[in-house]
C-alpha cells in the first residue's frame, strides 16, 4: 500500500520482494491493510494531556530550536540524557557486545544487491539542488563521528545535517527519493508512517512545530559511489536509520523506529497503523514456547519499572538497552537458547526477525536474513511482562550478528502512568562492531587503501 500524502510513488518495481522463508509478513501495516486482528485496550484518547500540563505548558509556542535550546538548559534533561550521552560519544566505538569482547570474523565484505546505482542517481540529483551553505551543513566524511549523534527525543540539540522542515520542498523531496531508493517501497512507507504519526502527536498536544511530520534531519556521509563506501542518516523523533552502502554492499544499522500513539484513528492520517506484526508475531511466538522454554524465556512477569532490579529501567529508555549512544554497551544474553526450538518456532522467529528487516531492500534483506539464520545455534529470546491478551511486554531476540528490541512504553507526552500498546518503541542494532557498517568500513580500507581513512593523503 502507498499513501499518498504528498508523496510520489516509489520508484521500485518491487511489489514483488521477499526473502526465502515460506512466510513474508512484511508488515501488516495500516489498519485498512492489516491482517491481525487489534487486542482490547485503553485508548489513548484517555490520555492526551490538557495544555495545562506540566510537560506540555512549557513548551506551547515554541519552535524546534528554543524547545531543543530549552533542553540543553534543562538541569533535568542534563542529568537524564546529555551529560551522559556526551561521555559515550566520547569514548572510541567499539561495539555492542555480551561480555565487553568483540567476536571476529563475523561480517565480510561482498556484494549483496544493495539498490547502489538507483541511491547514487538519487544522491546526485540532491547535491546538485543544495547551495555551497547547504553543502556544509549535509555532507560529512564516511567515518564521521555524527553517526554516533542520532537519538530519538524531539529535542533538536545535535543540529548537524539538513532539516526537511527548514528546506523547500523541492529539496525536501529529493532528500526523501534518496531514502525511498535505498529501502524496500514497504519500508519506506513504514518510516514516512512513522514520521505522519509524529504530527498526529503534535496534533494531539498542540505543538507541531516541535511535532511534526519532516522534524527531521537529514545527512551524508561519503561521496555517492557505487564501489567506494558512503551513506545516508534520517534523525529526528521517533525515528533513526543509519544506512552504509560499500559496492553494492548494505548495512541498516542502527535503525530505532517507534511511535506514540501508534495509530491514528481521527484527521488526516486517520487509518495509519504500525507495529502489529512485532506486537502480534512476537507474542504469538512467546506462546508456541513450551512451558519449560516459557519459564526459560521470561525473566520478569512484570515490565513496570519499580519492579525492575536496580538499573533495569531508565526514566528515557525504559527497558530498552540499545538506545541512543548505547553503541558499546555490554549486554549479556538472557532467556531462552533459540538452540533447543523446534523447526516451526525457529521459522516463527524468523518471522519476527524479518517484520524488523522489512526495510531493506530484497538483496540486502534476504543477505541479513540469511545471516540471522546462520547464528540462529547462538541466539536467545528473553521476554519482561504477560502474555495475554491485555498484557504489555518488552523482548529481546540478541546473537553474534542481530540485537532486535521490542518495548510498550509508559507515557512521555501521553499521559498513560503504565505501558500501554499505543506506545511502542523498536531497536535493530548489528552486535560485535557492525553498527553504522564500522566493521565492514574497516576492512574496506584496510584491503583497498592499505589503512588510509578517508580525508587523508
């Protein structure tokens, strides 16, 4: 399905995209297209906060940049997120990993049908609309360390990049054809949901100048080549895809999507929906378990914060691990060995593994699934909540090559106390050094170039 708010079509014939596996869920997507049904729930009409709220009065009036300078001058947001954040960027990327080592030889340079040609055409077309000041602002070197700069707040602090709403649209549209060719046409119909619905939240707490649909930045990294390396990032709230693109060659990594709400059931983007297949696969595979591998998978019956052990939950990341500059975190695997699942609950996992990959384009998308399948021995499920039909929940499916998270989140400008379903927040990240293609860049210039990095004579 296309929508049809200002867009054009995608330029890809490829209706037709899948990987190997019997099933491609894709994603059930709109409410109008979906094929699962919707659980019984709050609404999260019961929590649209009154302007008078503490979160929301003080923030009525103000555009992106005096809300983003208000953040930085916020003692609280300081302590919470940006001190911290500053530290990690400050440290050498290393990688995520389960115990503080990194396992080699798990990623090798190789062609796996990235769109190349289509993304440097695309590219191209943009750098020849940008002015020398725009030029600046968009293009960094490929090993740049603003990679490390995406976070998924609507606070606009790192202000690296072009921002879609401070261009003309000619030069937005061209930004966007640069995404809409590197992804699958169901993936690129996912992100510019996700951006939709970041309007329809400012619709509902009156401020989309902070919320809106293109509060977005948009940045290059490299110089379009189909051989040499190069990529792309698109930032803002909600929303984070880092693409790296080396002779044909792609890595979507790391890619944070979420929403809230994830509907929108009123104006004009009434009828999108996202994140059903990662709610419903997921639990449906949590339920094809066994009771044994059940009691294996599920490390806390509760995802509420205070019944978290101390540290578990974050006031920002709730129980995600994986967030923003969380690139060398140590997580330890937790929950049940994918080892000891049958044929049919490892073919339901990677249903649930290919719901996150939908983005890719069919080359690199089939390439990853098939890479996920190859460790699938060293990967494990863990779950944190219930598991029925009113129930919310956080899961982790994490290997040498694959950190996917899952969580229903409490309320940031919804007012909801708990988790709820409307609120949902997802991580794909690549473990062991391969986030932003780092260790495939390595490679490339330590094969190709003899070590020298880019900028370097």
């Amino acid at each position: 399905m296309s929508h049809k708010h200002g867009d054009h079509e995608h330029s890809h014939d490829d209706d037709h995209e899948g990987h190997d596996h019997e099933h491609d869920h894709g994603d059930a997507g709109h409410v109008h297209g979906g094929h699962l049904p919707e659980k019984v729930g709050p609404s999260f009409h019961d929590f649209i906060p009154p302007p008078t709220h503490f979160r929301i009065a003080p923030m009525l009036g103000r555009n992106a940049h005096q809300h983003g300078e208000a953040g930085l001058n916020n003692p609280m947001v300081r302590d919470l997120l940006v001190d911290n954040w500053e530290k990690l960027y400050s440290e050498p990327y290393r990688g995520l990993t389960i115990d503080g080592s990194l396992i080699g030889g798990l990623f090798s340079l190789g062609p796996n049908g990235a769109p190349g040609e289509a993304m440097v055409a695309a590219t191209a077309k943009l750098l020849r609309m940008v002015s020398p000041e725009e030029r600046k602002h968009l293009c960094h070197l490929v090993d740049a360390r603003e990679w490390r700069r995406w976070n998924n707040t609507e606070m606009y602090m790192f202000q690296y990049g072009l921002r879609l709403e401070e261009v003309g649209v000619p030069l937005r549209d061209a930004m966007l054809d640069v995404v809409r060719e590197s992804l699958s046409s169901k993936g690129f119909d996912k992100i510019r949901d996700v951006m939709r619905l970041n309007h329809y939240l400012g619709e509902l707490v009156g401020n989309t100048l902070v919320f809106g649909e293109w509060s977005f930045n948009f940045t290059l990294f490299g110089e379009p080549s189909v051989k040499a390396p190069w990529g792309w990032q698109l930032m803002g709230h909600h929303l984070a895809l880092n693409c790296l693109v080396i002779n044909g060659q792609m890595v979507l990594s790391p890619v944070f999507m979420g929403a809230e709400p994830n509907y929108a059931d009123t104006g004009q983007f009434k009828g999108v929906r996202i994140f059903q297949d990662e709610e419903h696969i997921g639990l449906d595979l949590m339920r094809m378990l066994s009771p044994e591998q059940r009691a294996m998978a599920i490390v806390r019956h509760s995802n509420l914060g205070p019944d978290q052990p101390p540290g578990r939950w974050h006031r920002a990341d709730q129980l995600h691990f994986g967030g923003a500059f969380q690139d060398n975190r140590v997580v330890p695997y937790e929950g049940v060995a994918v080892a000891d699942f049958s044929t049919v609950q490892k073919k339901r996992l990677m249903d649930l593994v290919n719901a996150y990959v939908m983005p890719l384009p069919q080359g690199p998308r089939k390439a990853r699934m098939e890479e996920v399948e190859r460790h699938l021995a060293d990967t494990h499920f863990c779950w944190i909540g219930g598991t029925s039909d009113e129930s919310t929940f956080y899961y982790r499916i994490q290997s040498p090559v694959v950190f996917i998270e899952f969580d229903q989140h409490a309320g940031v400008y919804l007012t909801n106390p708990t988790p709820e379903r409307f609120h949902i927040h997802t991580i794909v990240r690549t473990p062991n050094g391969n986030d932003y293609g780092m260790d495939l860049l390595k490679m490339h210039y330590s094969q190709a170039h003899k070590g020298q990095k880019p900028g370097e004579s």
